[in-house]
C-alpha cells in the first residue's frame, strides 16, 4: 500500500470524528436558545426572579428579632452560572447560548430577604457578614435548578433545603426542603427562565410563612 493509501483511513476517521462533534453540538443546540431556530446569536444572560415579588415594607409593629440569611450551593453544576438542562434522570448538559447573571443560590437568598421584608415580620432581614446583629439565621442550601426535558418542553424544577438556626445557643430549631416543577412553555431558554421565576415564587410561598412560623414556636425558648 502507498504512503497516500495508508494515511487516508486516518483522514477518514478525523473527518467522522468531525462530523460526530458538529452533529452533537447541533443537538445540543435545540435546547440552547429556542428550538429548530438556525440563527445562534451570543451568549444571553439572565436573572433568577420571583414572579410575585413585592415592595419591601417597614416592619410592623411586634415584629419578631432580626433575622440574617446564608446561601449555600449543594449542588455545584445546579449552582453555576451555566443554565442546566437535562434529557435523562442523573445526567446534566449546559445550554450554549444561555447563562445566569449571578450563582442561583445567591440570588436566591436575595429574593428570599426581599419576601421576608416585603412581610414586616422581622425587624430586619440581613445576609450573613453585613455588620448588622441577628438572632436567627437561615441556611439556604440550593439543591436543583434544573430544566427537565425529559419529556418536552419540560419542567423547572428547583430544590431548595433550608434551616433556621438560634444563634443564641447554636441550635437548629427547624429544617425543610421545598421543591416545586412549574411547566415550561417551551423548550427554550426564555421560557425555562419564566417558568424558574415561578418555581421561585412557588418556594418563596411556602419558604416564607414556614420561616415566621418556626421563629414564633422557638422564640423566648
């Protein structure tokens, strides 16, 4: 066999190997941005938000002692800034085209600080290392944030565990873990995107009640 002859099977592997990476990142491109759309634009940054947000309000008066807030990501691929999606239970892939503006476990403890404010419970909704005293703290530990298109146009599904803690004398008084699966409209970024702020105000309806009601049955203890 000539030198030309020999190397051509390795020519021809290079190019199917080729062909393979361009036909996966296709595919992976149906869940990057919008689906069959053939314009791939730059990457697009979004923010995590709760769909019933509030205004904050001043305090009512009896409000209970001031509460600090500390986020943490369980999961570290739920917890990047890469948008999550996943096809198969235990498998995980990255949108291309799409990302957060901020790790959802901090932004989530935002929106969890703005809710509890926008209530008057507490004197005061702080996160954890702002100089400001406070006699409880809640642990927010960030377990999914994922697209489930396992069947599409899928769910967002978001886990969220926390834990309320007397700073007083170190104890965990409480503990729960809050989950909701909102539909998604579409299997496209856009709408993962509004249907986490969904699944956030989901949480947060429960989060929220669930934290002043734990505060009131410790407190005094």
């Amino acid at each position: 066999m000539s030198a030309v002859d020999s190397r051509a099977p390795a020519a021809s592997f290079i190019g199917r190997r080729a062909a393979v990476a361009a036909m996966a990142a296709l595919l992976a491109g149906c869940v990057s941005v919008s689906v069959g759309n053939s314009d791939a634009p730059g990457i697009v940054y979004y923010l995590l938000a709760d769909a019933r947000a509030a205004a904050a309000i001043a305090p009512a008066a009896g409000a209970r002692a001031p509460l600090a807030i500390q986020p943490f990501g369980s999961d570290p691929i739920a917890d990047s800034t890469a948008m999550v999606y996943s096809r198969r239970p235990g498998e995980r892939a990255f949108y291309q085209f799409a990302s957060w503006a901020e790790r959802p476990s901090r932004r989530l403890a935002l929106l969890v600080q703005q809710r509890l404010e926008s209530r008057g419970t507490f004197t005061s909704v702080t996160q954890l290392g702002q100089p400001v005293n406070a006699d409880w703290l809640l642990t927010l530990a960030l377990e999914t944030v994922v697209h489930d298109v396992s069947t599409t146009p899928g769910r967002a599904q978001l886990t969220l565990r926390a834990e309320l803690i007397r700073r007083a004398d170190r104890t965990r008084v409480a503990q729960r873990v809050f989950t909701a699966a909102p539909p998604v409209a579409e299997a496209a970024a856009p709408a993962a995107v509004a249907a986490f702020a969904a699944a956030t105000a989901d949480v947060l309806d429960e989060l929220a009640p669930w934290v002043e009601a734990a505060v009131a049955a410790n407190a005094g203890r």
